[in-house]
C-alpha cells in the first residue's frame, strides 16, 4: 500500500468519525426515543 493509499484511506476514516460525532450531538439535542423490542428466547436441544 503506497502512502498516498494509506492517506486516502485515514481521510474516509476521519470522515466517517465526523459524520458520527455529529450525529451524536445532533441526536443529544432531541428527544429521546426508546423502543422497546420483545424479547423471543426459546429453549431448543440439539
């Protein structure tokens, strides 16, 4: 992998980490919504 491959690749990296931390913010800033999924557990012998 030549270098400029290494930066292209750690630049979508530090991208993606962006778009997340603003998504995490924006999300602190509404409501929150919890959803509750039932849970199905079954017992099942081989």
């Amino acid at each position: 992998m030549t270098t400029t491959e290494k930066i292209a690749n750690a630049k979508k990296r530090i991208d993606e980490l962006e778009r997340l931390i603003k998504y995490w913010n924006d999300s602190e800033h509404d409501e929150a919504n919890i959803v509750n999924f039932k849970r199905n557990t079954e017992n099942k012998v081989a």
